[in-house]
RNA sequence: GCCGCCGUGGUGGAAUGGUAGACACGUUGGACUUAAAAUCCAAUGAGGCUUAAACCUCGUACCGGUUCGAGUCCGGUCGGCGGUACCA
C-alpha cells in the first residue's frame, strides 16, 4: 500500500553497493578494455555540497556506469583537494587546527555524495593534505628542482596586506584578491618559481590533438599567448650599451620615433642623465608602489618621464629620445619597445601627450586623429634609407625584408615570445605542502627522496609572521634542522607550495593510491592512462588545466607516466544559476515604476522587490506585474549566500530522493550550458519517477504489477523499445542526457498504455534508466527477479529491425510549404512514383497543382515531397 | 578593444538542410473527492475563417543571400554571456 518512496529505497541500495564494494575497481585483468572517467576533486568547504557539484558527477556517474555494463573496466575514483586558504583563515579566526576543519569537512562531503548514489570506488580516495599523498607532491617538486625548472628569484609580487600572503597572477582580479576581494599591491619579494614557460611551446603545440572544446583550447592558447616578431637591436647614443625591444611591427621600424623602457629595468639608472636623476626616481618609486587596481584605473591616462639619453633608429640613423613609461611591462619581451605612434594606439596617446614626433610609415589612415593599425590593407611610405627601400610593399612583405636586413646588419632577429610568465609557486602560508628544501649558509638544498614527507609541524598560532613570511617562520623546532648530509646547521623552507600543487597529479594517484615507490604505479599508468573524459567546471579552464598539462610533461620527460597529455577528452558544465527572478522597483510612494523608464545610476532611489511568478505577465517583449505596465527585471543569478538563492542538494534528497536530484540536473539542459534552477523541474522528474514506479509496482500490493508477465511482445512494444534503446544509447555516447531521459519518459508514456507488459522488455527499460536513477532501477531489478544488482549487467542492444513502422509518413510541400501528410505503407515508401501518385490524390494539394503548373518534383525517401508549382 | 560562445512559445529546452516547438514545467478546462492534496484525461506559438471539420496567414533577434526547401549554410546589423587586456 505504499507509492514509490525514496527514502526507502535510496539507503537500503546506497548501503548495499558499499557493503558490497559493487564499484571496486578491478584492475588484474588488463586484457579488458578500460576507461578511466574523472571529477574535478572538490575543496571540502565547509558550506558543504552545493548543485554545482552533482551537475559533473552525475555526468560521468551516469558514463561510469554505463560503460560497465558495456563491459568496460571502469576507474571512476574521488579525492579531496583539502589544502587552501579557507580553513587557514578559520584557523586564524577561532584557533581550530585547519587539519581538523578539513577532516570534518571531508567527512560531510563523502556523505553528501554517498547519499547520491555516485559508483565511486571508494578505496581509491585520495586526500591532498596527507603526508602520503603530499610526500610524492613534494617528490614532483625536487624532480621539478633537479631539472631546473624551480627557482627562486626576487620578483615584484601581488603582494595582498589583508591576507598577508603573497598571490599568483592569476589568483589577483582587476587588482583584488580572488579570495575575498581585498586590495593586491606589487613589492619586490624572494619567491620559488616554477619554469613553465620553458614548456609555453609544447604547451600550446599539443592542445592541436586533445579533444577539448575549442573554447577552452582557445582561451589557453590566448593565456599562452604566442607572438611573432622581432627583437631589434638599439645603440645609445654616445655609449657602447644597446637596448633590445621586441615587436611584432618590424615593417614600422622607419617610423619609431622614441624608445620607452618598464620603470623597473635597471638599465634605467644607466641611462639617466644626472640632471633627470630626480625625475626618473621619483617617476619609478610611484609606479612602484602603484597597485595593479590604479595601473588598470589609469589604463588611458599615459604616463612617463624622459631619461635625458637618446638611441639610435637602426633604419633612419636618427636619435631617439629614450623615455620610461609604466605602459611598458618589465615582464614581456625584454621590457622595452620602439614606439611607433603612427602605428600603434598606445604610442600614439604617449607621443600625443608629451608631443613626440609621429610618422606615418604605412597608408591608409589619418594619423592626426589615431594610429593606424590595420595590417592588412595600406602600403609602406617613407621607409627607405640609402640601402634598403620597403616604399610601396605589403606589411607583411615589409615585415620579412626588414627582417632580413636587420639581422644582415646584426642588429635583430627573428623571435617568438609568450605572454605567459613563469608560475610564482610559494605562499606564505601554513596550510600547503612543505618545500623539500633546507638552506645551509645561505644555499639552497635539495633534501635527499630518503626525507620525504617533509611534515607540516604542529603550531599554536596561524598568523603569518609580521615579515610576510609564512606562520611556519614562528616553529624554532621545526625550521631548526640539521643538514641529514652533512650534519651542518640547516634552516628550513618556511613557503608552502599553492594549492594548485596538489591537483597537478592527483589523476595519477588514484591509478594506486598506496603505491609506495612512486607518485604512481608504471604498470597501471600505463594500462589507465591518459584521463578518457574529464568533467569540471570552466572556471578552470586556464589555470589547473594548464598547470597539471605542464607537471605531466615533466613527468613525461622523466619518464613517470606514458602520455604526453593528461586528459584526453575535456568537458566543462555550465553553472547552474539560481532560479529565475522577477524584480521590480517601488518608489517612495509604494508604488511600482517601469524598470524600463529607470537610468542605471537612478535605480538606487527605487527599492527592488522581488515580485512572484504567479503575479507577473508577459506584454509585447516585456515581463509586467499582472495587470498593470510596471515592466520588471527578469534574470537568474548566480547562486551566492548573499542572495539567498543557494539550493541545497540535502533538502532536494529529502524531499524528492536522489534520483529525482540526479534526474533533475541531467534533464535541465545541456550539460556544458548555463542554466538556471527550477523546483518545479524538480518535482516534474520526480513525478515522471512516481509514474515509472507505478507502471512496475501495484501499489495495493507492494508487488510486481500483474500485468508484466512473461509474454512475447507486440511489434509495437519492440520497436518502442529499440527505438528508446538506440537513443539513449546514442546521447550517453554523446553526453547529451537531457534528451535521453525525455527518451525514457516516452517510453515509459507509452508503457502506461499497454494491458501486458512483458517481462524482457521492462527489464531492458530498467536496465536503460539504471544510469540515471540506480536506486529506483536496482530496486525494480529486484523486485523483476533480475538478481543482485544491474551494475555490470549487459547493456541493452537494439536492433534497427525492430524499428521499421507499418507505415512512413510524407509531408507534401507545395513550394516548400507543408501542405498535405500522407501514410504510405512500409513496402512502398521508397517507390517514388507510387509517393508521388498518391500526393498528387489528395484533395488538398489538387488544388494547388490546379492553380499552376507542376514545374518540378523533389523526392526525399520516407520523408517529404516538394513539389514545385508556377 | 581583442578572442570565443549564444539569441527558438509564458519557462527549461527539442529539431542528420526536409512537417519548428519533442520531452518537461506552467496555465486553462474536466474526471475522482464532502473538500484539498495526489492521480488521470483534454487543450495550450500568435492570429484569421468556420456551427464544425478542414483550411489560410504570420512565426526561430534584425536585414539580405544561397537552395525545390533555411532555426540549421553564407554576408552584415543589433543584443546577451564567458574569457582576456597598456602583452608592443
């Protein structure tokens, strides 16, 4: 007497597939073909499981699963990304070990997802913040060290005074901390770098042959960001120092009319004459001390100073005054450039404000007004001097004759150059992966592979040192060491490495998480390797996904893993936004005010109301308040605590099981498309589940509905059947689960309808839901007498003789226009004329052809006829 | 600014160049019920015509093109989203 309830079910299968380590993944037999499936591993927060989360999971949850029963070996592991800045800073806060948050963390996550059902296995976790997991993190960074590639050097860091830490590049947005939003100054500061940029080539080269979306590929190659060009040669004036400057322009080189070099180079002090001393210092003290947030604020207002020395222009021999400006990046190319204020807009408002010469070198603009940079069109104007004419050339052509002669001259080459800057690797943190390295009279020292791990210590107190320099600085005992070699005095590494240390690898881990004499078992890498499908949100697109592919290249060079990419096949999911809103604005009077008719800057004199769906109306292209014009704001928001919007995937489970949740999130939309919540979504999949349950289930009896019975099905059952078969068959194999779920409700529409329900086909119809919604299949199966569980039963074959219908249905256009339907029996669908013969009898489309003349005729087999009337 | 993606009913979304709107949500009407919930049935892009059936017009952001036929391909415009930016 019970109607399908999840929370019966849902537990009695999730406590199963653990007792029985259904999901275990066994790795012997390695004559099976495999597949190794992977999530982006979490950061256990504290907030818990968010819907984002089980968008991916359920995405491969469900091609996990489904390959299983194609008879696949299946790796389908979860780890925990646990080091980071979030439980540090509780810590600093109310004392708590991070270590302890962490743990707790990981254990509401692991149940979390447990209580939806995900076929993890279980005995592969891996978890960043172990020593046995961060001594091989650790192992990674002394190979990284003994090839050459970590180094330490003082650099002007993104230094954040809030956080007390020191931030990467990329962890610093529009001149604020990603993590919390604080102001990022630069200050010059010893740090551990890692050489990325000596793989930018191979980076960008390799991602021609993964099978990611274009989309990310592209956003790489753009961080990479590879250009071609020159570097120029530039004597001083009077002395025997040069200037090297790196341009994409070359063919403009006539047209240079000053040199500005980055305030930092310290070349600067030997060019400064004694009388502009003053200038230059007080020009580079600003900049210095100039967030990034008020260089980008500053973006069009141009400033410089000039060194009082001048350079010689390789092609007009004439002098250049030399100037410095912070527009110019001490980080790219060599820090320096030849400025072209006829070419190039930035020069050119450089060259305007301080009224520096401008040239035209190329025609086709008017610059008086703004520089002129199309190089595909316009040609080359006075640009000759006694041995070399690029006068009436193509830039392009002008480009490689310049260079030609350039490098005759030896005064410059030809030369590519990345915008990608080595990746800044330490923070001052207590919360990350120790360095393996001691200094010993003020050396730095690789530790001996024997040393590893090298263990976080206990601390009392987790605020950075009042250096800057990590919590760690505060451990006498702990930085205190000996040299294990040499019995010197030693003083440990007090940096930590970033977060992202751990997610390099971590991939490779799970192949074997207890292997002890390596990162990773040679003879199962070589087996599970690489990655077959990579699901993760695009937020990562740049940084973890171009972090891990350069770790797993040096590792590829030394030998440890056998492919040169990690992740061969990449998908990213949409964000799930919150649900849709409806805002409108209220004056002071109470009342409500077209949003239309209000200006941004005005909208803080209205108070928004959220207005319910129920109360508003559509009106021409406009959302309105029923019965009235107050247009209002419709759109979905990201899900923030701040807005209130977060659902949480816990209530989801209660209120309509995991299956519904898991369900919901894979019908929603297209996995990689943003898309927003909705409660009534989830309630329509749960009712569809409610429906499959009574289609099997007597709810009087508990038991098997009388009406499956072991019959022969009807040439209708088993053409709906291999029809849903072939789709969602199909989709899965295409990632396109929305779709195959409506598949699943048609057919379970259509199953509602029949008196007798035979037995194979309803099996098979379970076996095609399992992926979605295993608990609800596994509890069918059962109940079917199937035996044990699904999960490695062979997935359903359709086959297209099944398929054929009695009859084909012909649309009739008349100059493309529907006109008529027709049936035509199966026997005669392909036989045009007999089409064709029975398209001109029908009543409708006499009249057409009585109206004209019949001029053409397209035939389309069982699909449409055009036929063309004048 | 540059790079990439996307514009389809009231909503989420379906549509190998071949009957636009599958599937679901919502809404409306009905059945069951003392009533509600749940469930089931029917209708549901906009409009026209008709007692009705049928039929007709318009319709995939906008303008144009290719084609027997365009949501889909091509060119342009507008709008939205994501990334990135003194990168020389």
């Amino acid at each position: 007497m019970s109607e399908y309830t999840p929370s019966a079910i849902e537990p009695k299968w999730q406590k199963f597939w653990k007792k029985n380590k259904t999901f275990k993944t066994d790795d012997t037999d390695t004559s099976k073909p495999k597949f190794y499936v992977l999530d982006m591993f979490p950061y256990p927060s504290s907030s818990g499981l968010h819907v984002g989360h089980p968008e991916g999971y359920t995405a491969t949850d469900i091609i996990a699963r489904f390959k299983r029963m194609k008879n696949y070996n299946v790796l389908h592991p979860m780890g925990w990304d646990a080091f980071g800045l979030p439980a540090e800073q509780y810590a600093v806060k109310t004392g708590q070990h991070p270590k302890e948050t962490t743990e707790q963390n990981i254990k509401g996550f692991r149940k979390q997802l447990q209580a939806i059902g995900f076929s993890y296995d279980w005995d592969r976790e891996v978890n960043t913040t172990d020593p046995k997991y961060y001594k091989w993190t650790q192992w990674i960074f002394l190979q990284l060290y003994k090839k050459g590639l970590a180094y330490q050097a003082d650099v002007p860091v993104n230094w954040c005074p809030q956080l007390g830490t020191v931030l990467a590049n990329e962890e610093v947005i529009d001149g604020k901390s990603e993590v919390g939003g604080y102001p990022v100054v630069r200050r010059p500061m010893k740090q551990w770098m890692l050489k990325i940029t000596e793989y930018a080539d191979r980076l960008q080269e390799d991602l021609a042959d993964l099978d990611w979306p274009e989309s990310i590929k592209d956003m790489q190659r753009n961080w990479i960001g590879k250009s071609e060009g020159a570097d120029i040669t530039f004597q001083v004036a009077g002395s025997r120092q040069t200037i090297k400057a790196f341009t994409t322009r070359p063919d403009t080189l006539f047209g240079a009319t000053y040199m500005v070099l980055a305030p930092e180079l310290s070349l600067v002090d030997e060019l400064t004459v004694p009388e502009k001393r003053q200038d230059v210092k007080k020009y580079r003290e600003e900049a210095e001390s100039k967030s990034d947030l008020d260089r980008t604020d500053l973006n069009k207002n141009k400033t410089g100073v000039f060194t009082g020395s001048y350079a010689i222009n390789p092609a007009t021999g004439n002098q250049i005054p030399i100037w410095i400006a912070d527009y110019v990046l001490a980080g790219y190319g060599s820090g320096a450039i030849m400025a072209v204020p006829g070419h190039d807009q930035r020069d050119w408002e450089f060259a305007a404000k301080y009224e520096l010469p401008i040239i035209e070198v190329v025609e086709g603009g008017d610059i008086t007004k703004e520089a002129f940079t199309d190089t595909s069109k316009g040609k080359m104007v006075h640009s000759a001097n006694a041995d070399l004419s690029l006068n009436g050339l193509e830039v392009s052509d002008a480009k490689d004759k310049m260079i030609s002669w350039l490098e005759l001259k030896g005064q410059g080459k030809k030369t590519i150059t990345y915008k990608l800057r080595d990746w800044l690797f330490s923070r001052q943190r207590y919360w990350g992966e120790p360095f393996p390295i001691i200094h010993v009279s003020n050396e730095n020292k690789a530790l001996p592979e024997s040393e590893l791990p090298v263990k976080l210590p206990e601390v009392e107190n987790f605020q950075p040192a009042e250096t800057g320099e990590s919590p760690l600085y505060n451990v006498p005992e702990w930085v205190n060491t000996t040299d294990p070699e040499t019995g010197l005095p030693a003083r440990r590494e007090t940096n930590t490495m970033p977060q992202w240390a751990g997610s390099c690898w971590y991939y490779l881990r799970f192949i074997d998480p207890n292997y002890e004499k390596g990162p990773v078992n040679p003879e199962k890498e070589k087996y599970w390797m690489p990655v077959d499908l990579y699901v993760g949100g695009a937020e990562h697109a740049v940084l973890h996904l171009l972090y891990a592919r350069f770790w797993h290249k040096v590792l590829y060079d030394i030998g440890v893993v056998s492919t040169k990419e990690p992740f061969q096949r990449l998908i990213n999911q949409g964000m799930i936004l919150g649900e849709l809103e409806f805002t409108a604005l209220r004056n002071e009077y109470g009342h409500f005010v077209s949003t239309k008719s209000v200006k941004p800057d005005e909208r803080e004199q209205y108070e928004p109301v959220k207005i319910p769906d129920t109360e508003v109306e559509k009106k021409g292209d406009d959302f309105v308040i029923k019965g009235t014009d107050a247009v209002v704001d419709a759109r979905s928001f990201k899900m923030s605590k701040s807005r209130g919007n977060v659902i949480n995937p816990d209530l989801v489970i209660r209120q309509y099981g995991a299956d519904a949740l898991r369900l919901y999130e894979m019908f929603m939309g297209p996995l990689e498309q943003v898309k927003p919540w909705s409660m009534r979504g989830v309630e329509g999949v749960y009712r569809f589940l409610k429906r499959v349950w009574r289609v099997f289930i007597d709810e009087e009896t508990d038991h098997l509905d009388a009406d499956i019975i072991d019959v022969e099905p009807s040439r209708e059952q088993l053409k709906v059947l291999h029809e849903t078969i072939k789709k969602v068959t199909e989709d899965i194999n295409e990632n396109r689960f929305n779709t195959a779920i409506s598949a699943l409700m048609i057919f379970n529409n259509e199953a509602m309808k029949w008196e007798k329900k035979p037995v194979s086909i309803m099996k098979d119809f379970v076996l095609l839901l399992s992926p979605f919604a295993p608990h609800i299949a596994e509890e069918l199966w059962e109940k079917l007498g199937g035996g044990d569980t699904l999960a490695y039963v062979a997935w359903p074959a359709f086959d297209e003789k099944y398929m054929t219908a009695e009859f084909h249905t012909y649309a009739i256009q008349i100059n493309g226009k529907v006109r008529a339907s027709i049936q035509v029996s199966s026997e005669k669908a392909t036989d045009k004329d007999h089409v064709l013969g029975m398209a001109k009898q029908d009543d409708n489309i006499q009249r057409y052809l009585d109206n004209g003349n019949l001029v053409k005729e397209i035939f389309v087999p069982k699909r449409i006829v055009n036929l063309v009337v004048k």
